[in-house]
C-alpha cells in the first residue's frame, strides 16, 4: 500500500512499544516452580512474549489450548502475571523519544493490543504511556487482531478515517489487521516477531529501530 502522510500513528503494545517478556516470562516459570520444574530459559520465551499465554504456555509446557490442562495453566498464568504485572518491564530504547516527537509534530498515537484491559489499564499508565490518545485493548471490540475491528475501533476515537492512520506491530497478526483495516503497515522487527522473519509478513514497511518512525515520516 503506498504510504501517505499520516494524521496518527497506532501501536501494538507488547513487543512494540513496550518490553514487557521478562515479567510475562517469570509469570509462566513462576508456574514450572510450582510444579517442581527447572525454569524455560528467557530466551526460549521471547520470542513468543506477543502470543501471550498461549505463547508462553506452548513454549513451557507444551500445552495447547485444545489440551484439557490449558485452561487452569491460563488462569494461574495470568493471575501470577498480574500480580507483577510491571517489575522489570519497560519501555524500548527510542520509544518515548519517538512518542515525544510525534506529539511535538501534532500527530496523534495510540494503542491497539489483544491484551485484556485487566492488564492494559494499570501497565499503561504504570510504564509511562498513559498519554496515548486512545487505548483499544484485546476486550474492547468483540473480536481481536488479526480482525480490523479494533483498529476501526481506534480510528473512531481519534475521530479519524482509518486510512489515515499507520499501524505499526511486532507480530503477523498485526499486519494482517491493518491490512484488512485499510491502514499502511509497519513490522516492528524490534520486537518479538515470534520465530518468522518479519520479512515474510509484506508489511509496506520494516524497520528496525523506533526511531526509524521519525525519518519515514519525514519522507513523505
């Protein structure tokens, strides 16, 4: 899709804007230590940290969610999480200089996520985001990413056309919402990306660095 000056620019949150695997990861070893298991190292986990538990279950445990013990790992999951929900995550390198200069540049930025607004609520405010224009998270709209419901769903509270927005992600997912909401896309390979190269997605754009953002922007 060719790129256009935009008005507002969408983030996903974990693995894009936000480093928040190292807390996701202790929650699902925190689990493995209740059973006596020696902890998943982190880095079997981060790539996984964007696909939430299930991610993070599949690669500790080898559960998938069709399998009869995936829902009580779920729920211990995401009650140890957000007990220590924000202890050693943060923002990544660039993105608050990234956010300052959009904001100083009069466009708008956001938050598009799956997580649930259990979890979206208090991490927002808590690392440092609590600025954004809108938050839509993964319990706002009846369906989530990779459906265009959400991103429509941020478009309105910006009181804008979707196509007048980029949405800028770490996971397929993530592009494939933007896609199917009309808006230019962007890969964060910064972030998580699963294990595919981001490459594969056919985003309109990849870069590698947040502040990256700024010179596209420029370009146009």
């Amino acid at each position: 899709m060719p790129l256009k000056t935009p008005r507002a620019i969408l983030f996903d949150l974990d693995g894009t804007l936000a480093d928040t695997a190292p807390d996701l990861a202790e929650a699902v070893n925190q689990l493995r230590a209740e059973r006596g298991l020696e902890p998943t190292p982190y880095e079997q986990l981060r790539p996984v940290a964007s696909a939430g538990a299930r991610g993070l279950i599949g690669a500790a445990f080898g559960v998938k969610p069709d399998d009869a013990e995936y829902e009580d790992l779920r729920v211990r999951f995401l009650n140890n999480y957000e007990a220590k929900l924000v202890v050693k995550s943060k923002l990544f390198d660039g993105v608050a200089a990234l956010l300052t200069q959009l904001e100083a540049r009069g466009l708008a930025w956001g938050i598009v996520t799956n997580k649930a607004s259990r979890f979206t609520d208090p991490l927002v405010p808590q690392i440092g985001l609590g600025h954004a224009g809108c938050v839509v998270s993964g319990d706002t709209t009846p369906h989530t990413k990779p459906h265009p419901a959400p991103l429509y769903e941020a478009a309105s509270r910006l009181q804008l056309a979707p196509a007048d927005c980029w949405y800028v992600g770490d996971d397929l997912r993530d592009i494939q919402a933007g896609r199917a909401a009309g808006m230019p896309t962007i890969a964060a390979a910064w972030g998580y990306c699963g294990h595919v190269e981001p490459e594969s997605w056919q985003a309109d754009v990849l870069l590698h660095d947040p502040l990256q953002l700024l010179e596209l922007i420029k370009t146009q």
